[in-house]
C-alpha cells in the first residue's frame, strides 16, 4: 500500500473505532436505563409494564395491557388532521348541556378552533354562560428553558378567568423537566376526545388539511379521536380525579353513558408515581399496550409519531427486523424531518433499526414534505401505532421516555380489524396522494411497490429546485456515530 491510500485508510480507521466504541458505550448506557427504569416498575408495583415474557406473534388475545377495564359498545372516529378534529371539537363545546372539561399541555386563550371561529377564550366564555366549563393546564418547566414559561401560564390563565365564568387552574405536580402532556375534551360525560392536537397557538398551526396545501407556512399532521359509549367513563374519572387533586374542590362524580356502537376500547395512560393522591403508584398501561402489540406483530407495524427514542421499544423492533414473523413483514415509520427536540436520539435509534434490517427491506422510514419546493415542510406530530390491521392506538404519548415514563399521557386502544384497517388506508390516502382503493392491496405489497417508489422518485427539490412530485421522502441524514450515545445520554439526564 502506497502513501497516500495509506494516509486515505487513516480517517476510515479512526471513523471505525469511534463508531464501535460510540456503540459500546451507548449500548451499555442504554441497559442501565432500561434496568433503572425496570427496577423503578417493580418498586412500584407496575412489574408488568415491561413483562420479560409477553405476548408472541399472533397472540391477541394477551395483548389487552394489564389493569385497565376494556369497555364493549363504544363508536370511535378517527379524526385526521385539525380540519377535520377542530370544527367538531368547537360544535360539540358549544352543544354542551352540562358541563365542559378541558386538560392540555398548554390552552392558548387565543387558539383558533376553526379559521373565522371564535378564540377559545370566547368559545370557552361563551359556553360557561349555560354549564361550568374546567380547564386543567401544565404550568411550565421550572426554569425558562422552553414554552410555555411559567410566566406565559399564569398570564394566559387569567385571560380564561377574565369575566369569572370560566374556571382555569395549573397543574405544576410533574416530575422534574417534564409535564403534563395529555389532549383531553369530555362534554356532558357524553363525548371524550382523546388524540395529539394540542389546543394551543404554541409551536404551529394545529388547524391543516390533509392535503397539506399551504405553501408558506409549515404544516402540521396530527390525529385525534371522538369517542361515544362508557370508555368516556373512565376518560371522564381520569380528568375529574386530577382536578380534585389539584384543587382541593368537589365535581360531580361523572356519569358513565351507555352504550353508543360496537367497538370495544380502553383507556390507558401514563401517570408517573407520587404526583396524584388517586394514584400514587402511578400507571405506566401505555408503555404496556405498546409492548404487548409490538411483540405480538406478524406482517406489520406501522408507527406515525413525533419521536423515536424508547429503548424498550427499539429492541423490539430489532427483534422483529433480526427476526421477522413472516416473509412479507414489514416495519414503516412516518416521523418528522426536524423534531422540535431530540433529533440525534432518534437518528441513533433509526440507525440501529437499518443495520438491523440488513438491507432486506423491511424496514421504510419516511417523513413528509409540504406542497412546493419553497415550503417549510409537514411537521409529523401524530401519535398512531397500528399493528397488523387488527390493533390500533391514537393518543398523546410520543415513543420516548418522557411519555411511556415521565409525562402524564392518554391514548385510547381498540382492538378491531375493521377499525384499525380502515384508519391505515385513510392515512396513507393521505400520505400517497391516491385514492384508497388504489392502496387497497396487501400491505407489503403496497410499501414496497408505492411507498418505495414514491420516495425512490429523483428528488427535484434536490434536483432542480422545481415543486415535488410526491409527497413523502425517505428519513435521510441517519449518522452511526455519536448518535447511540447522545441518545441514553440525553435519557439519562432528562428521562431519568
């Protein structure tokens, strides 16, 4: 070897070791996470969160996460994207007949339910003239280290107690560098939204259409649910019991409806311990559903959210890549492009899942891109897990340590092929811009000859600056290097 490939083999060497050492330690901080995190189950009594042994592929009928009751006879639409959520959020508000219960990370006094609708301040004003109308809101991080800042809270809460009708109250039991993130609505213990649309002017315009047609400003993808029937209950118990905590005051016990459909759903959340006299112990079901439907996967998983970062979770989607149930199983992921935070984690644990897949191409990770070649860009902020076509989960728990651990978080859960196929053929109507009934084939199939051929597309963006064609591209720019470590990293300090 000459001089010069010598010193050409240098760099590649140094690259190498780094990469290896870079994955040593980063695996090695990451099982000290997962045993620190399995430890605090146990002292807890939620062992069963992340079970050693749980559900194989196929094995639905133990996929129900523990201790949660599953409710029969409920109706569930899947409302995607803010045109489609917030006008019913907003008629449904103004229907009330009773009372309005509200929880979020941050109600924005002047949100905009629907673009020449009244301000939420108003709406909520307005409705409080007839029924009590409640609003739970997080307080902001301790330090101003990032919105909402405690200050912003307190001042957006008296623009809601502003002419005494409303009743407005901060929540500030979190655990440190973490909040309350739920998306929650109950009018009348009538109708429960349970989704990932944030009642906020905060971050982004919430209010989108599917096509994501604006071109000067960067759109927003999200996914809520309206829900009938007594899984509203326990929707509506959840909300009641934090107000009486963080209040001290009385509500009326919510009344649970009967029955409004025929589709079974449960409730399941993420409280962490010792912030709730209701709950002490704390709940960890979300972190459990996951696990169970993610380990009994045959032929697909499909994941839209915000993050990627759950080691708990990562390592089963390694399995299932090293390891896949079925020839035709295939793992797609839609994330955003630029997460607003943790964007090295996530590119870590996408690496990991590529070499997993080995290129054998049953993994696709995809992100979406707004309209022209000037556009910000689509923000991914859904929450969605669908496995299989039979198991489906719509909520506010993003798959990082902060919600399966650290934030309090709501999703709902249904176990029904109808509901969860049907849902998977809107979204990715959607995504590809085709009708459903061009998409309508057996998922494998249509990932490797649609999804991939529409992100193998020359990318004229890159190309020549012209508008694109399709809407969705592959999740590029994941670095092996630094990345398996910044992650634990990162978990350990925040999520820890």
């Amino acid at each position: 070897m000459g001089a010069a490939s010598r010193r050409g083999a240098l760099p590649s060497l140094i690259d190498n070791a780094l990469e290896r050492a870079d994955g040593a330690l980063g695996g090695a901080l990451e099982a000290t996470f997962v045993a620190k995190h399995r430890r605090r189950m146990a002292r807890h009594g939620w062992a069963d969160a992340v079970p050693r042994s749980s559900p194989g592929a196929g094995e639905w009928e133990r996929v129900w996460a523990p201790r949660r009751p599953v409710r029969d006879g409920n109706k569930i639409d899947v409302l995607i994207d803010g045109a489609e959520a917030l006008p019913q959020i907003q008629a449904d508000i103004e229907s009330a007949r009773s009372h309005v219960h509200i929880a979020g990370w941050h109600p924005s006094p002047g949100f905009l339910l629907t673009p020449q609708g009244p301000p939420l301040r108003d709406l909520l004003a307005s409705t409080a003239q007839r029924v009590p109308v409640r609003v739970l809101m997080w307080g902001g991080p301790p330090l101003p280290l990032f919105t909402p800042t405690r200050p912003q809270v307190r001042r957006d809460r008296e623009e809601f107690l502003r002419g005494g009708a409303v009743e407005c109250e901060i929540d500030i039991r979190e655990r440190t560098m973490h909040c309350h993130h739920e998306k929650l609505v109950v009018v009348d213990d009538r109708v429960a939204y349970v989704g990932g649309i944030d009642l906020t002017a905060l971050a982004g315009n919430r209010y989108d259409e599917p096509g994501h047609p604006h071109a000067d400003r960067l759109g927003w993808h999200d996914v809520a649910t309206r829900i009938e029937g007594p899984a509203v209950g326990d929707v509506a118990w959840h909300l009641v019991n934090r107000w009486r905590d963080v209040t001290g005051r009385d509500v009326p016990d919510p009344v649970t409806p009967g029955p409004a459909g025929d589709v079974a759903l449960q409730i399941v959340r993420t409280v962490p311990e010792n912030l709730y006299n209701f709950l002490l112990g704390g709940e960890f079901t979300i972190l459990a559903a996951y696990v169970r439907a993610l380990r009994a996967a045959e032929r697909l998983i499909y994941l839209e959210n915000q993050f990627l970062w759950s080691p708990e979770v990562v390592e089963i989607l390694i399995d299932k890549l090293t390891n896949p149930p079925a020839d035709d199983f295939r793992l797609l992921l839609v994330l955003p492009r630029h997460p607003n935070n943790g964007r090295d984690t996530t590119c870590g644990q996408l690496a990991r899942l590529v070499a997993a897949d080995e290129g054998r191409g049953r993994l696709l990770a995809t992100t979406l891109i707004g309209p022209t070649a000037a556009s910000p860009g689509v923000y991914v902020h859904a929450k969605v897990g669908i496995v299989d076509d039979r198991w489906l989960t719509v909520g506010s728990a993003n798959l990082n340590e902060h919600s399966l651990y650290n934030d309090t978080e709501m999703n709902v859960v249904a176990q029904d092929p109808e509901l969860a196929r049907r849902t998977r053929l809107r979204l990715w109507s959607e995504h590809l811009h085709m009708p459903e009934a061009e998409i309508d084939g057996p998922p494998s199939e249509v990932v490797d000859s649609l999804w991939r051929a529409q992100c193998d597309v020359e990318d004229p963006i890159s190309a020549a600056r012209l508008d694109p064609v399709h809407r969705i591209r592959r999740l590029s720019g994941l670095s092996h290097r630094l990345d398996r470590l910044r992650g634990p990293l990162s978990g350990l300090v925040v999520d820890g």
